[in-house]
C-alpha cells in the first residue's frame, strides 16, 4: 500500500503547470522535441497565460488557478512505495489561427495597439468595453466623404438590376469548379474547397490516429472505412489525407444532428477543434433569433463539399450507397448534387458509383428548377 510522504504547497511564486493540448495528445515529432514555453501576465486581471509553438503553430491557453480547493500531482517511488503530492495549475493550449492574428502591428497606432490587448488578454468586461468604444468611434466627416467618392465611382450595369435565377443562386452554393481544366486533378482544388489552415490544425489529431488503433475514435461507417483504408496505405500525403477525411467526418456531423442540437450554443460537430467547429457552423449554416438554421440550401451545400472532397482524397471514385448512407439521404439526392457539380456517375460490379472524369457530364436543369408545389 502506497504512502504519502511529502506534501508541498507552494503559497507565493509560480506553481507548475499541468498542460493539455486541446487536439489531443502530443504527436511524434512535438513529443521527441524539447517545447518551450512562456508565461505571460495580465496585470488588470492577474491571469497568467501560456504560449509555445510547434509545428509552425502558435498555441496559447490562459492557466486555470484555484482559491477554495488544491489540484495535486501524485508522483510515486516504485521502489520505496512513497507518494509525493505537489501543487500544480492547469492550462489548456487550443491552436491560433493566421486570422486571429494583425500581421500588420507596425502601422496601428499606440490606441489600436491597446484595444488589440484589451482584446486578446482582457477580462469579459475589458473586451466588451473595448467592442463597445470601437464601434462608437465613427469620423463622421471621414465616413461622409468616403460616401462621396464610393457614389461617384459607382456604375450600374443593367445585368446587375436583373433577378438572379434559380442557378445562378444555387452555383454560389456548390464548389468552385474549374470546368475548362484539361485534367482532372484541376477540376476541383483543395485550398478553393476549404481554408487548409483549418484542416491542418487537426494535424496532431490525425497523427495520433495514424499510430494508434481505431478503436479509441468514434468516425460514420464512410469515413471509418477510408480512414482504415489510408492507416495500411503507403502514400506519401498520409498525415494531409487523414486530416481532410476528419473534416469530412466533421461535416457528417453537422449534417446529420438535429435541428435541436444544431441550435444549442455549445454545438460542436468536430469533437478534437473548437476552430473546425466555429469554422463549419460559418460556412455552413445561417445565424437566426434562434441560433444556427440549417436551410435546405445549406444542406445542399454540405453534401456538395462532401462528396467534392471525398471524391479528392478516395481517388476520385466512392460508392453511392455508401456515402448515402452516411448522410442519410436517399441516393437519388446524391446523384441529383453529383450532376450539378460535375460529378460522372458509373457502375463498377453492379454498384453505382461517382466517378470524377472528363468530360464533364450535361448539368440537368431539373436539379435548379427545385420541386413543384402541389397543386399547380
């Protein structure tokens, strides 16, 4: 039976800090190398918070502090059985994002300078105050005279003053597609299709996987099947694959929750990147009184992504029925998108599968007419 010998509490100073990374675990390459951290201040708040990069990626969290109670390490002696409790902090590190950052710092002036701190390391309060004095501080002469120019400038065509149609609304929902591209891997480009920042902060995640067995995650049978597909594959974009395939998964997620868990504040369709999940609910999905709305049209849009990017990582050919079932909707909404976004449709051993191929197939206009109301 193990015994505590020592107990060290630590009333002034720095304690040690106990450090999670909010993607998981540390990957190979971060747990081989010695990372180095730094501890910042925030004397209006005296709130301590941790930064340290890795990877090329910045990660920072503020340090969690208790007054009522004591967070512990146990570090035990195999050989004389003893225990050690030593008063440690916590601090969880979450990835920053290129445009949570001011590359341009050196032209703001020493007020911008503070609003951008008050901003980033201030209490509730302080963050609120400083969004509240920004948007009040308004030149009105300045913004008169910007109208001016801005109405001046201002031609209207007459293509502008007619109704978009039905199609046109619609191909601002799907992927961009490069429909004059000569081979088929420029038809559809990644970096156009997803921001690769955002998937590539699910890098340690997908490392994690890559080295440890499946049965620790929870995927939809589609993406499972890949992901096991790729884990005894060979190729060289393994770690990239990977990391696009849990996108996927994440936007299976989206499209398959309720309408009740999509409208609840804490709705996070990726469970390992608040980003990726602040990321997806902005692209595809609209704000309301009530919260996040998922109109058909998103819906569309979703499965458009899906099916587009899944095609780009399962060498642009996947099986109807099964991507189907994983979005849970019928094959023929499957096949209806496919043709609107330039997606071939085949059979291979008596399966329906998409194909993308050249040439493109003809769009059928029935897909942008949407259904027709009953009774007319």
């Amino acid at each position: 039976m193990s015994r505590i010998s020592e107990v060290h509490i630590k009333r002034d100073g720095i304690l040690p800090v106990l450090i999670n990374f909010e993607n998981g675990t540390l990957s190979t390459n971060m747990a081989h190398s010695k990372l180095q951290c730094e501890m910042l201040s925030d004397t209006s708040t005296t709130v301590d918070h941790i930064i340290t990069e890795s990877n090329n990626m910045l990660y920072k969290g503020a340090v969690e502090t208790f007054m009522s109670t004591f967070t512990m390490l146990a570090i035990k002696n195999k050989k004389t059985n003893k225990i050690r409790l030593i008063e440690i902090n916590k601090c969880n590190l979450a990835p920053i994002l290129k445009d949570s950052l001011d590359m341009n710092l050196e032209h703001k002036s020493k007020k911008e300078m503070l609003s951008i701190l008050n901003k980033t390391f201030g209490s509730k309060r302080t963050k609120r105050r400083t969004e509240i004095r920004e948007h009040m501080a308004i030149n009105v002469e300045e913004v008169k005279e910007q109208l001016e120019k801005t109405i001046q400038k201002t031609v209207v065509a007459n293509e502008d003053l007619k109704e978009p149609s039905v199609g046109d609304s619609l191909d601002k929902l799907m992927p961009p597609i490069h429909r004059d591209a000569t081979s088929v891997d420029r038809l559809y480009v990644l970096e156009e299709l997803v921001d690769l920042e955002i998937v590539q902060s699910l890098s340690s995640v997908a490392d994690e996987f890559l080295n440890t067995k499946i049965e620790k995650y929870s995927f939809s049978a589609f993406v499972e099947d890949k992901l096991l597909s790729l884990k005894n594959s060979d190729v060289t974009t393994k770690n990239m694959d990977c990391c696009v395939l849990l996108y996927i998964d994440s936007l299976i997620n989206y499209l398959t929750a309720n309408y009740r868990e999509l409208a609840k504040k804490n709705f996070a369709p990726c469970p390992h990147s608040s980003a990726v999940s602040k990321y997806i609910l902005n692209t595809f999905s609209m704000p309301s009184a009530n919260g996040r709305t998922r109109p058909n049209s998103m819906r569309d849009k979703t499965i458009a992504y899906i099916i587009v990017l899944s095609l780009l990582t399962c060498g642009h050919i996947v099986l109807v029925e099964n991507i189907a079932k994983s979005l849970k909707v019928s094959r023929k909404k499957v096949d209806d998108i496919a043709n609107a976004i330039g997606v071939s449709q085949s059979k291979i051993d008596g399966e329906s599968v998409l194909v993308l191929k050249l040439p493109l197939p003809k769009v059928n206009a029935s897909f942008f007419r949407g259904k027709k109301k009953k009774g007319k």
